[in-house]
C-alpha cells in the first residue's frame, strides 16, 4: 500500500467523521478502487449515499449509476475507472491540503 495513499485516506477519514461530503465522495473513491485501503464496496456505496443526502451533486450522479448497475451480472466501469484513476495522489493531496476540509481543520 503506498504510505501517500494511506495518509490522504487518514485525512479523508477525520474529514468525514466531520461530515464532509466532499471528503465522503473521495474516500468512497478511494474505498471503491482499493487506494490506500482495502477494495470495499459496501463502503464506498454507503458513502456516497451519505453524501448524496448531504446533497453533494457528484454524489447523486454516483448513485443513480450504483442503483442503475443493481442486478446486472457485468458492469463495463473501464471508463468510469479511468475518470477515477486520473485523481492521482498528488492531486489528492493537493486537493485535501487546498480544501483543509472546506476551510475547517480538526484536531
């Protein structure tokens, strides 16, 4: 596991432990794709749900795919998985240390 990986989802957890849609939508990226953590699904889906609610907009689109996709036995994500891959580390740090969670920094 790559140690900037694993530190960008540390950030990303205390952010949604605050309630950071933005940060839910990313560490549900991160959950899906299995960058800096373990691959879960049921997280990642249970996130952007979360953020949805919260009204994120990415977060809606996400989740109308998820229970448009519900069911089907073959999912083609190559492009989907591309769009997410091109969120290198190096802009998610740049991103999480930019947004510092929306302006808020927690302890």
């Amino acid at each position: 596991m790559d140690k900037d990986e694993a530190k960008a989802v540390s950030l990303l957890e205390d952010c949604v432990a605050h309630g950071d849609a933005d940060a839910m939508v990313m560490l549900a990226k991160c959950c899906a794709l299995g960058r800096g953590m373990e691959h879960n699904a049921e997280r990642a889906e249970a996130l952007v749900s979360e953020a949805a609610e919260k009204g994120n907009d990415e977060a809606r689109i996400l989740l109308q795919l998820i229970n448009d996709w519900k069911g089907k036995t073959h999912i083609d994500l190559k492009g989907l998985r591309k769009c997410f891959l091109r969120e290198s580390k190096e802009q998610l740090m740049f991103m999480l240390t930019r947004r510092a969670c929306r302006g808020r920094l927690y302890d």
